[in-house]
C-alpha cells in the first residue's frame, strides 16, 4: 500500500505558495517556460562544476552566484501578490537583465575594481547603487518586506549617524562609502553570508532536490506509517517520525508542513484528534525537521561559517536538542491519544511492511552523507558525493530510476529551490556590511546587556523576544544572520559558549514558525486541517515547549550539545531532561497513566521543569514531584480499573 493524500499536487503547490513566498514562482508557458528552465539548470551547473572542476576568486564567483540568482528572481517571481503570475513583462526582463549586468559588472573589471578600492568611478557608484536596490527588491519579492525594510533602515542609519540619539551615534557615512562598503567589498552583499550559498547551501539544497526526485518523500511516509502507525494515536506519532525524517533533506517548515501534512492531517482527524491538534502536532514536527542534522537548516551553514567550525560540529552539536524537541512532541501525542482513548491504524491501513523494508536503499545517500562529513570530507564534495550516490541508487530499482529528464528537473528544481537562500542572504549582506561599518552591532549588544542589568537569563530572554518578533516576517536565515550579529555577541559578553550562543538565536528563529500571531508553518497546517489559524498556532506554540525549554538548558548546561563534556555528562543532560519533557507533557496534556487534575498538572509541569533545569538539587526536587504525581496518577488508574471490573 502506498501512502495517499486528500490533496493533489496542483492544491499542494497552492497551499505552500500561499505561507511559503520562496514558493510562489509564476507558472510560465512557451519559450519563457523554457528559457527560465534553462538558465536554472545552468545555474546548478554552475555551482557544481566551481566545486569540482575550477576555483575562482571570490569577487568572480560569488557575482555569478548572485547574478543567476536576481535574472531567476526576476523572471520566476511577480512584484505583487496580483501581478501576473503566468506571463514576464518588459520591466522584468529589464531588471532580469540589470541583476546580471551589475553582476557580471565584477567579472568583467575585476583588476580594475580591486585596484581602485576606495577610489570608484561614477560608473562603479552607479552600478553599485542599482545593485544595492535590486537586491532589496528581489530580497522583497522572495522573502518578504521585513528583511528589505531593515536593510533599508541599516542602509538609512549609516548615513544620518551623527543625528541619532545616545548610545547608537556615530559620525556616519556618505553614499560613495556606504555604496563601496556595501558592494565592492567582501564585507556586504558579496560577504560572508552569500558566500556560504554560493558553496554549502546551494549544493545541499540540490542534495534534497534529487532525493526527493527518487520519491524518498513519500518513503519517508510509508517508512513512518510501518514503525509508529500500529502505536497508540499512531498517525499523530507518524507525523513526528515522518517530519524528523523530511527535516533530513529539507530546510522549509512550510514545505514540510504540506509534504507530509497532506496525508497525517486527515489520518489524524479521522482517528479522532481535534483539527488545532492535528494540525499543531504537523507543523511543530515540520518546523523541528529544521534542527535534525545532517542538513539542518540553511542557517546552520551561516553559523558555522560565522563561528569558523567545521559544519560537523554544528550539526553534532544539534543531535540531542533535535532528539528532545521531537521527544517532547511524541510524548505530548502520546498523552493525549491515552485521554481521548485513541488507537493506533489497523493493519490494511497500514502500508506492506516487506514492500517497504525493501526500499530501504533509499536511505544510504543520506547515510554516505553523514559518513563523508563524519570523514572530515569538506561539506561541499560530502553534498556533491550525496547527489551521485542519490543517483547511483535510484538505479537500484525501476520505479526509483532517475532518467535524464528526471536529472534535468532536479536540477532546476534545486536551484529554484535555493533562489529565496540567494535573496535573503545578499540582502542580510547589506545589514551585516552595516553593521561593520558603524559598528552598531557591539553597541547593540552592550544595550541589551544593559537593558538586562548584566543578568544572563534577562539577556536570553531579550533575545528569545526579538528572534521570534523577527521570525514574524524573515525566514530562518535572515533571522538569525540579524540576531546573530547582535544578541550572540552579548551572550558571548556574559561568558556564553559560541556555539550555545549562536544556537540560541537559531532555535528561536526557527520556533518563530509556529508562534502566534504570524505563525505560517502553522497557518499552512490550518489550511490542510480546515481548523483555526490562531488556536492552531497556540496549540503549536504549546506542543513545542521542548523547543522553547531547550535552549535555554544548552546555555545553562553546554554538555546538551556535546561541548567540553563526557559521555556520561551528557548521558544524564538528555535523561534528566527527557523525565523533564514527560512530566511538563502530561501536566500540559492533562494526563499521565490517568487524568489528572489542576493541581497535580501544575504539579507535574513544576516538576518537569526542575528536572530539566541542570544542577543535582534540581534535579532531586523535580523527580520527587514527578514521583508523587506519577504515584497518584498511577493509583487512581488501577483503582479504576478495579473499579470496570467489579462493574464486569
């Protein structure tokens, strides 16, 4: 049995153009059709054939990455929501044709322009202005006017610094500086972050485009229906296993909301969950798929490229934290399946198990993944070694065979995938030149020190604060580009481990996905589910708690992410909080081996929460409390079983 959806694919796409923007590509018909096709396909050509075969300087190489990246952008995406989504106008194609002129504008006078830094021409000023403002644009067509606002206003308070107020004057900048500054350098636009798509991002982001090519998607489904769908609650179970899994090769919360959403939604309903339930348990696990290595999030990649760690390591780092937010949620499913006296799905709901076992193969390009990185295989050849063994694999069998059409369309698939990545990235160039620039960033940081009164819990708090308020209307990697160049430095100030630091800001960035009142993984769930988008958010919000608990354990407690601990450190960590999450689960849920009532769930969150807190004493006043409430729990379920078989 294969695994089927209440949605076909037209709906599906619908669904995530709607909560997802990076989604939102005009469906062109006839020669455009074809040469936009073609021009992603030569993209991911590109980048393939400058990893393998050729090196060039950065000032080459990252203007060619950013020049396929706004000719895409505006070609494949409309200036607003009403534009014409099936046809390109001549304005388009005009700054298509810009975005690659500027671009290419390196290329051709690279000697020049690197000889003359500091001293432009009125021609270079003119390119680099045009520049700046079509990456805002194209930044604002594909991610959202949030992150172009902010630049702008970065862009703004670099030139009017010696009129701002306290702490954030500075005697400013003019524009032939801040132009120069911001593109012809390696400090803006083409900085740190594009240069991380223009290399790890783009290649893993193909590495998901042919994986999903060989349907490993929906064997992600069936893989999940035959471990946890004969469990209690099973299909809710089935979307966090499902979800963990898709988070592997996917960095979109929306995406994989609607992927999996599509059919554990409706199995869920029907098993009897309520639809803000179900649709929550979907996209806090589609949103955690963003934290599960080996590919994590786009944003990893940043983190590591700006702590200057290995990926690796980020990625290890992220292995218990992933495993607890995800525990946190199967646990809360399970209880709630336990209250309402769900069951799991029937035999002939459930797909061959032997069928599926066979496919099993499907998973090596991810298991050669993880072994090459773990071989300290540089994580651009451990993408492009993915990509062939994908290949390689889906060969196996007929039905998994990847023809040329079908490579063909995973590469352009990949590189439309990663247009937003390009967007976002040259866009929070321009705040992260800014920020070098005025050197606001140091002087945020000491703010939001002083703000918190130098305490470490306020400053985490602060920071959680404007993570989330920035996930509101940025995806996770411009989120945390912005948070990271402010907030992880004042935790670095307090004595904050890096890697705990800029974890922080990642969590949060990516938890903003299901928080209220913009919470589009959630509000993409909501529409599968026909349920409310606010209580679906809220209901999200509460399931995730592991998420929202965990980064502050790390930070307190840096053995979570396997820094400057042993095993049995961390052993304990992930035990302690794990008994932690069970007893904050059935406190939230209501229910532990019985319903329990108002006093005895506050006594269960209390206890879950001290046991989760690092320090011996914590943890022995949490296991007394979740001894006790465990205990009565636990009584009164046998005495009501007694009590149905006297009844008998």
């Amino acid at each position: 049995m294969s695994t089927t959806t209440n949605m076909n694919q037209q709906e599906m796409d619908k669904l995530i153009a709607q909560y997802d923007k990076e989604s939102a590509t005009r469906q062109l018909a006839g020669p455009m059709k074809w040469i936009s096709f073609g021009l992603l396909v030569l993209f991911s050509l590109y980048q393939l054939s400058s990893t393998l075969f050729f090196t060039l300087p950065p000032q080459i190489h990252r203007p060619i990455h950013l020049a396929f990246g706004l000719a895409l952008v505006y070609l494949l995406y409309a200036g607003t929501p009403k534009g014409n989504h099936n046809k390109i106008g001549l304005v388009n194609m005009i700054l298509a044709l810009l975005g690659v002129f500027v671009s290419l504008y390196w290329v051709i006078d690279y000697e020049g322009l690197v000889t003359r830094t500091g001293n432009y021409t009125t021609m270079d000023m003119v390119v680099g202005g045009i520049a700046i403002v079509l990456v805002l644009e194209a930044a604002r067509r594909v991610v959202g006017i949030p992150i172009a606002l902010i630049a702008t206003i970065f862009l703004l308070y670099t030139y009017f610094g010696p009129y701002m107020p306290g702490f954030l004057e500075h005697r400013g900048s003019d524009v032939e500086r801040i132009i120069g500054h911001s593109y012809y350098t390696l400090e803006g636009i083409l900085g740190t972050p594009l240069a991380v798509s223009s290399t790890f991002i783009f290649l893993f982001v193909l590495f998901g485009a042919f994986l999903e090519k060989t349907g490993v998607g929906e064997y992600f489904n069936d893989l999940s229906l035959v471990i946890a769908g004969k469990r209690i609650g099973g299909p809710a179970k089935v979307a966090v296993f499902s979800s963990a899994l898709q988070g592997t090769i996917s960095g979109s919360s929306v995406a994989n909301v609607v992927t999996s959403g599509a059919f554990t939604i409706p199995m869920m309903k029907r098993l009897g969950y309520r639809s803000e339930f179900a649709a929550a348990v979907e996209a806090s696990s589609s949103t955690g798929g963003q934290i599960m290595p080996p590919v994590m999030g786009a944003a990893a990649f940043l983190m590591a490229e700006f702590i200057g760690v290995p990926y690796l390591e980020i990625a290890k780092s992220a292995i218990l934290p992933a495993i607890l937010f995800f525990v946190g949620i199967w646990i809360m499913t399970h209880f709630e399946a336990k209250r309402l006296g769900l069951r799991g799905l029937s035999k002939e709901e459930l797909p061959n198990k032997k069928e599926v076992l066979k496919k099993m193969y499907l998973l090596l390009p991810i298991v050669i993944i993880i072994t090459a990185l773990m071989m300290n295989i540089s994580a651009e050849r451990s993408a492009i070694i993915g990509i062939i063994s994908t290949i390689i694999v889906g060969a196996f069998r007929k039905e998994t065979r990847m023809s040329i059409a079908d490579i063909l369309e995973a590469l352009a698939s990949g590189a439309r995938m990663a247009l937003g990545v390009v967007a976002a990235t040259a866009c929070a160039g321009i705040i992260v030149g800014t920020i070098t620039l005025t050197g606001i960033g140091l002087k945020l940081a000491n703010g939001l020190i002083d703000l918190a009164g130098g305490q470490l819990f306020l400053t985490l708090f602060f920071t959680m604060i404007a993570s989330l308020i920035l996930g509101m209307g940025t995806p996770t990697t411009a989120n945390y580009i912005i948070t990271s160049t402010i907030a992880a430095p004042a935790l670095i100030q307090l004595g904050v481990p890096a890697i705990a630091a800029h974890m922080f800001t990642f969590y949060f960035g990516i938890v903003a996905d299901i928080t209220p009142p913009v919470a589009l993984a959630a509000f993409a769930a909501s529409g599968i589910a026909k349920s409310k988008p606010i209580k679906t958010g809220v209901e999200s919000t509460r399931l995730s708690i592991a998420a929202f608990m965990a980064p502050y354990i790390f930070v307190v407690s840096p053995a979570l992410l396997l820094i400057n601990t042993t095993l049995l450190e961390s052993i304990w960590v992930m035990l302690t909080s794990t008994l932690g999450m069970i007893g904050v689960g059935a406190g939230l849920i209501g229910y532990w081996m019985s319903k329990l009532n108002v006093l005895e769930r506050i006594l269960a969150v209390a206890g879950g929460v001290l046991a989760v807190i690092p320090g011996i004493e914590t943890d022995i006043a949490g296991f007394i409390l979740l001894g006790l409430v465990f205990s009565l729990s636990y009584y009164k379920a046998r005495k009501q079983k007694q009590s149905v078989q006297t009844t008998i």
